[in-house]
C-alpha cells in the first residue's frame, strides 16, 4: 500500500474511520497526527459498533501498530478512558499502542476556557466539541503548553502544573468561572501517567525505522479539509491542520516519504457546529435525521446537511494533492427521487468556482445546482462496481469528475464487507 494520508474533504465525519479500518488490513502502522478527542471516528465489526475518539482506528485489526504522533493533543484522563474500553472489548492493545512523547497536554483549564470562550462569544460561538481542543493548541503556539514527556516526570510536571494552574486560575476568575485545583488534577493526572507511560516513545525515530524497513503506513486525518485552521471556513474551525500537510508536521515523517492521499467524502455534506455551510438543505438533513443518520460521534449532536458540494471538494483536492478518493454514504441517497449537486457558487451575478476565504462572503453564496436523476433502489447489497445502479453509477463518476480525482471506493454501509473497490 506504500505510504498513504487518508483525509477528510469536506467538515468531517466523511467516513474517515470506515475507511481507514477498510485500509489497514493492507498496512503496517495507523497514525494519528493532529486533534484530539473532538475527532469521533466510527467503526462497525459485525454488529459491533466501535468509536475511537484518539486511538488510530487500526487498533481493531490485530497486530497493526498504532501511532498517537506529536501533533495531537492529549486529554491523558480521556485516552486511558479509551484505552480500558477496548481492553474491555478484548482488543489488544498492549505492544499495539505508541504514544508520542512531544505530543501536548489537554488539561481540564483548556476545557474549562474552551466553554467560557464559546459562552462570551454568544451568537457568534464556534459549536467547539468543548475537549478544550483550542486553548491546548493556543497554550503549544504560546510555547506555554504541557507535554506527554513532561506528564511522565513526576517532579517537572508537580512543579509546571503548578505554574500553569495558577495563571490559568486568574483567568478563570475574570470569566467569573470556577477555579481549578491543583491536587485533584495532579492526583487525576499523574495517575493517567502512569497508564500511560509504557506506551510513551520517541514516535518520530520509530516511524523512520518503519519507513526505513519498507513499512507501509496509513495517516489517519481528523475532521475535515474545510475545519483546518489554515484552510476552512476560519474561524470555524478547528486549532490544527487537518489537511495532508498536517500528516508529515505531525509525525515527523518527511513528504518526499508519502506516496499517495485519499480523500475520504460523503455522497452528500454534512457539518457540525456554526459556520457556512453554502448546500445546507432542511429536507436532506430531515430525511436523514429520521432514518437515524447523522448525529455526532462525539458530542450527540444533529449534524447539519446538505447536497454534495463540489466547489468545496475540488478545492479540497487541491490544498490536499488528493489522488484518489473513498465516497462514503452513498446509500443515503437511495431514496431520493432528485438529487443535486453543487457546481458553483454565486452571489448576484458574480460567479465563484472556488471557496472565498471570507465567511461573511461564502455565507452569501448561493450554490449554482445540476440535478441527477435518482436510482430509487436500495445499493446496500452491491460489492462491486456492475452490482450498482446505472444511474448510481453515474452520480458517483460525476462527483469524482467535478471534484478532480480518481475514484477508488464507493462505500454503501458502515462495515467493512459494504464496500466497493474501483
Ligand atoms: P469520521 O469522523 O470521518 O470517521 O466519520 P463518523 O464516524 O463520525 O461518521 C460517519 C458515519 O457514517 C458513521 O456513523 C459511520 O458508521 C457511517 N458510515 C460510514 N460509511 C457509511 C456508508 O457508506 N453508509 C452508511 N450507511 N453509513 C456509513
Ligand atoms: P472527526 O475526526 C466534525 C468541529 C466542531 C466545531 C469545530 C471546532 O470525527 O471528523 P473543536 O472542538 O475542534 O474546537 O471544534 O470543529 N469538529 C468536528 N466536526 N467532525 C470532527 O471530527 C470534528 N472535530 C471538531 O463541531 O464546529
Ligand atoms: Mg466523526
């Protein structure tokens, strides 16, 4: 499989977990290298429903290794949590997971301004997943940030927690909010660090020796192209890059190493928290919310949704370099009689075929729509290509041609078996 990034072309929750379980089978090593537990990944194995918050989606495939890399941050409390869950599920774990001894600290006063932050904030708030994702990265960026090789010296992380808590206490205060104490989260966190301390490596010289030996490894992305920090809708976004670039900074494995990015996309869009969403559509997000579909991962909540959006997919290709893409979801559309696709935007007469950068300018963008005819059948059952309905068929081949890349996957259900490879 050589050396591939799989990441998320629209806001998240592609499918990106699916996918990467799908595509382990064929790689050595799962890395993760940038969020934190906002990312909810889902995977089904049987009737088994597992969802990975920052463990890489690879751990359910025995004996793959499995990378958490120094560009996640870490809510340590949270990742034992998750670690004891799969222990429960009899998924091996042991000798599978490592930990990157630079990745940062999520401490409860991030998550504590997260919610404040977002309170203040009123109208205008992000939607934040409140796992206190942005102040852990505003605290790396301010070079004020805890890390995992500091969690696992008893002595330095007594004395920095100690600093940190105080400061971070005062400002607590003046959002009126409650303050933190230093010895339950030192007791929560340095227990935390003794789970975690046998997992704890230099990820970065591991990797190159995997690399080195001809290991082929798979970087699983979090969120979404159109949350990354850099490139999405700022500032609805989340604190990190989340595009294909994010995958080497995160790692420390080189880009002349990567050979191919997957771009993972719904066959339709879905978003969770505030910001523009141009495709938006109450019918769509009714008729899926009834069958079930679309509630968040991680926090629950009804993800808004869409038509398929394929200015944001084409500019997904280009910040990421996407060679092929995984279309997720397709059977979601089974019942729909018509079905849109975005292919450019417009506001008055000017014409837009790519994202603004400017919020307030892609809110007012109405989206310019080609119509599909449906194929009113179930595509559950289908395993390959022919097995698809014609019309089907086409929708996913336009898709993939408006976006740019080629299309490798088309995915008709949340397990494993309920794909197709091109
Ligand atoms: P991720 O964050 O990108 O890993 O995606 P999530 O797991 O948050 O959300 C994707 C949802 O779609 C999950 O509930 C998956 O089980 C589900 N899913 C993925 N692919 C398909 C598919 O082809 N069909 C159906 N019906 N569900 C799918
Ligand atoms: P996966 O990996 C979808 C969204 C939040 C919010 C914004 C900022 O499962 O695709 P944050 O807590 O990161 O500061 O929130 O980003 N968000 C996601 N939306 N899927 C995710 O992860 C997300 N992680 C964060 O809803 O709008
Ligand atoms: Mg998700």
């Amino acid at each position: 499989m050589a050396n591939t990034i799989l990441v998320g072309a629209q806001w998240g929750d592609e499918g990106k977990g699916k996918i990467i379980d799908v595509l382990t089978e064929s790689a050595d090593i799962v890395v993760r290298t940038q969020g934190g537990n906002n990312a909810g990944h889902t995977v089904f194995i049987g009737k088994t429903k597992y969802v990975l918050h920052l463990i890489p989606s690879g751990i359910l495939r025995p004996g793959k290794k499995c990378v958490i890399g120094n560009g996640v941050v870490i809510d340590p409390v949270s990742l034992v949590g998750e670690i004891d869950g799969l222990l429960k599920a009899r998924v091996k774990v042991n000798g599978n997971l490592f930990i990157s001894e630079t990745a940062h600290l999520v401490l409860p006063y991030h998550r504590e301004l997260d919610e404040q932050r977002e309170i203040l904030k009123g109208k205008n708030k992000i939607g934040t997943t409140k796992r206190g994702i942005g102040p852990a990265y505003g605290d790396k960026a301010a070079r004020t940030g805890l890390r995992v090789i500091d969690l696992i010296n008893p002595a330095r992380f007594e004395q920095l927690l100690k600093i940190r808590i105080k400061e971070n206490n005062e400002v607590l205060k003046a959002f009126g909010a409650k303050p933190i104490s230093f010895s339950k989260v030192h007791a929560a966190y340095r227990a935390a660090g003794d789970r975690l301390r046998p997992f704890v490596t230099n990820t970065v010289v591991m990797l190159d020796q995997a690399a080195r030996r001809g290991a082929d490894i798979l970087f699983e992305g979090a969120q979404g192209t159109f949350l990354d920090i850099d490139h999405g809708t700022y500032p609805f976004v989340t604190s990190s890059n989340t595009t294909a670039g994010g995958a080497c900074t995160g790692s420390g494995v080189a880009p002349n190493r990567m050979d191919s990015v997957v771009g993972v996309m719904k066959a339709y869009t879905t978003r969770v928290g505030e910001g523009p969403l141009p495709t938006e559509n109450a019918e769509i997000a009714d008729m899926l919310h009834a069958m079930g579909r679309e509630f968040g991962a991680t926090t629950g909540r009804a993800r808004r949704c869409g038509w398929f959006d394929s200015v944001a997919t084409r500019h997904a290709a280009m910040v990421n370099g996407i060679d092929e893409l995984a279309v997720t979801n397709l059977d979601g559309l089974d019942t729909l009689e018509t079905i849109k696709v975005c292919v450019g935007y417009r506001i008055g007469t000017t014409r837009y075929d790519y994202v603004p950068n400017d919020v307030e300018t892609l809110a007012k963008c109405e989206p310019i729509y080609a119509e599909f005819p449906g194929w009113l059948q179930s595509t559950h059952k289908a395993r390959k290509w022919k097995d698809l309905p014609a019309k089907a068929r086409s929708y996913l081949k336009a898709i993939a041609e408006l976006t740019g890349a080629k299309l490798t996957i088309a995915s008709v259900g949340p397990a494993r078996e309920e794909t197709i490879f091109l």
